[in-house]
C-alpha cells in the first residue's frame, strides 16, 4: 500500500489538487493546458556509412533512417515533462553487422535497426534549479567522459536522477546519480544496458567572459562490466590563456613552414 500512497502525494503536489472540486477542476485544466501547449518536434536524420576492414572479405554499406519524435509539456508551477521515441529503419538491404542482425560477414556499423524510448522523464525548474528523473539525455563538457555518442543512430541515455544548479556568479554545479546505461546498440542486443551505480559530478565556474575553470569527478561501478568499472577525477581551464599559446604554436608552425620553404627553394 505504500507505493500507491506515495504516488498519490506526488500526483498531489505536482498537479496543485486538493480537496476542494473547484480547485480541482481548475488544476484538471491547468494540466491539460500545459500539455495542450507542449511543444512537439519530428526530426530525420539519413545516415550512410562505408566500412571496409582488412580481414573480412566483404565491405559494409550502412544506410538507415533514424526518425525521432520528441514532446515537451509546458510548465506547470515549474514542473514539466519530456518524451522522445527513435526509430532507426535500413533504406535498402542490411549489408553490414548491425551486432544484433546476424550479419556477421560483414564489418561492424552499430547502428541496429529498431524503435525505442530514448527520452522519458519529468522535471521541475525555477531560476536556478533542475531537477530531472528517468530516461534522460546528459552531455558534459566536450563528452570525452560522459556523453550521448549521437553520431551513431541510437544515442546513449542515463536511467537516474539528476540535479542542476546555477547562478547569476557564474557557478554551474550538475550531479547525477544513475543506476542504468541505455548504449548505443539497442534494446535487443545483449550489450545494450549497463546496470550499477554511477556518480556523476561536474562544476563549472565561469571567472569572467575570458577564463573558466572545469572540475569533475565520475565514480562509475557497474553490476556486470568491472573492467569499466572507474573513478576518474580531473580539471580543465578554457580561456584567454590558452588562446595565447594557440597563436603562440600557430606562429611557431608558420615560422617552420616558411624557413623549410626557404631551405627548399635555395
């Protein structure tokens, strides 16, 4: 009987209803506008790709259709939530190794043909707060660590919570606790999910205009893969500094290039 109790408080609170009916049918109406002015978009995305590797004999030739429709509600006392379903479909025969197709004489293109729930989860905003949980999209930094992988047909999504803050300083404070990896080879493969516990922690800090500074720190332990099981920790500086030694190196380039043409030519 608990769950059942505890969904009823959260339906409660997110949809502001209460005992009266007047005020319950003015928040029935107030849950059918936010959905009712949600905003829905329907993306296609055509993908061709050639793979021809030394020891096997014949060459891949991928070309599918990834076809993705997304919904967001509007706000409704700051809550909100998204849905996205993707449709990956093969334009013409499939002549390459999806992983889960069978085709196993042809080179490796993971981009498995399907349809699946890529998105799904409710939020609630203020100024300066996210709060996010379910199937959801999360990018950090330039993704060398934590990502979606999107230039693959079927983008990588985190099942867990997530929380992030910001401020008018400059700070940007983005946690998430995760318990299951949706990868890139669908739900059909044996390699599409990664159970465990996963801590996600990221800060920016934006000095000024010119410098900001990037700490994070991943903690990922998974049910079944130990060997991805790690914890890395580390920090990055974007600004005018490193724009300086760019210059710096692209001079030092320029320079070598035109002292070895001046070695040729004489």
């Amino acid at each position: 009987m608990k769950t059942p109790v505890a969904l009823s408080i959260a339906v409660a609170l997110a949809t502001g209803l209460f005992v009266s009916s007047d005020v319950q049918a003015t928040g029935f109406k107030d849950v059918q506008k936010a959905l009712a002015d949600g905003k829905t978009d329907l993306t296609l995305r055509y993908r061709y790709e050639r793979v021809d590797q030394d020891n096997i004999d014949k060459t891949a030739n991928a070309s599918t259709l990834k076809t993705r429709l997304s919904y967001k509600s509007a706000n409704l006392n700051g809550f909100f939530t998204v849905l996205e379903v993707d449709n990956v479909t093969a334009i013409g025969n499939e002549n390459y190794n999806s992983t889960v197709n069978g085709q196993g004489q042809y080179p490796v293109v993971a981009d498995p043909t399907d349809t699946d729930m890529n998105q799904a989860y409710f939020g609630y905003k203020t100024d300066h707060l996210i709060l996010s949980a379910g199937r959801q999209r999360i990018n950090h930094n330039n993704q060398r660590f934590v990502g979606g992988v999107a230039w693959r047909q079927n983008e990588q999504t985190y099942d867990g919570y997530r929380a992030q803050y910001t401020n008018q300083s400059g700070l940007n404070i983005d946690y998430s606790y995760i318990y299951n990896v949706n990868r890139i080879f669908g739900p059909n493969s044996v390699n599409s999910d990664l159970g465990g516990n996963l801590h996600l922690f990221n800060l920016k800090y934006a000095i000024n205009k010119q410098h900001k500074v990037t700490g994070f720190a991943y903690e990922l332990d998974f049910d079944t893969a130990n060997a991805l099981a790690t914890r890395t920790i580390g920090a990055s500086y974007d600004g005018q500094i490193a724009m300086l030694m760019q210059s710096s190196l692209k001079l030092a380039t320029t320079q070598s290039i035109f002292q070895l043409t001046t070695l040729l030519l004489n």
